[in-house]
C-alpha cells in the first residue's frame, strides 16, 4: 500500500502490510507497530499527521526488510522444485556438521539480529 495512513485511521499488521507466515513476523509486527504507534503520538502532541508520517517513516523500512525475505523464507518451509528441495535438505545437513554447523550459525544469527531490531526502540 502507498499509504498506511489517512486522516484519523491508521492500518496496521496485516491490513497494512500483510507479512506471511514465512516470514514469521506477523503477530511481532503488528505490536511493533502499535508500539511506535504510540511513542509516535506521545512525541508529537497535537500533531497528529506529524506523528502519524513520523510512525510511517520508521515503519516503512522495517517491514521493507521482512516483506524481502518472504521468498527466501517460504523456500526453507515449501520448497518449489526439486532444485529447492536438494538445497534445503543439503542446507540442513550441512547445519548439522561439526564445524560448518557453528560457521552457518553464526551467519544465520547475525540475519537474525537484523530481523528482530526494535523497530520501537529510538
């Protein structure tokens, strides 16, 4: 949507930006948002339209970042093809080898830092 906001009436969590089940963010969004909803409003007093451009800005790029993962997501959980299936099962094999274990999950942690910033927090 263009705009999760008009007026007096705010979208949020799966009216604004319908986040899938892939990428398992669905329920966090949704409180995120409605708690830089409310820092927002608190920060900006009588301004509404301030606070409400404010909230939109800060939640833009964030949930830009789960809506881009979605695809890669939904190949670990459905895989398409067989191509998609062979890379999963390898990726998973791979997660449970001594050393590339620990190296995969350092990699994935830090993905993981990424997708749960708190997008409230300022």
């Amino acid at each position: 949507m263009p705009r999760w906001h008009r007026g007096r009436v705010v979208l949020m969590g799966d009216a604004a930006w319908c986040l899938t089940l892939y990428s398992g963010m669905g329920a966090s969004s949704g409180i995120a948002g409605g708690e830089l909803l409310g820092t927002m409003l608190q920060r900006h007093g009588d301004d509404l339209p301030a606070a409400l451009d404010a909230w939109e800005a800060r939640m833009r790029p964030f949930i830009g970042h789960q809506q881009d993962t979605i695809l890669s997501m939904r190949r670990l959980f459905t895989p398409d093809d067989r191509r998609e299936q062979l890379l999963r099962t390898g990726m998973l094999r791979l997660m449970r080898a001594p050393g590339i274990g620990r190296a995969m999950s350092k990699i994935m942690a830090k993905d993981m830092q990424a997708k749960n910033l708190d997008v409230a927090a300022a």
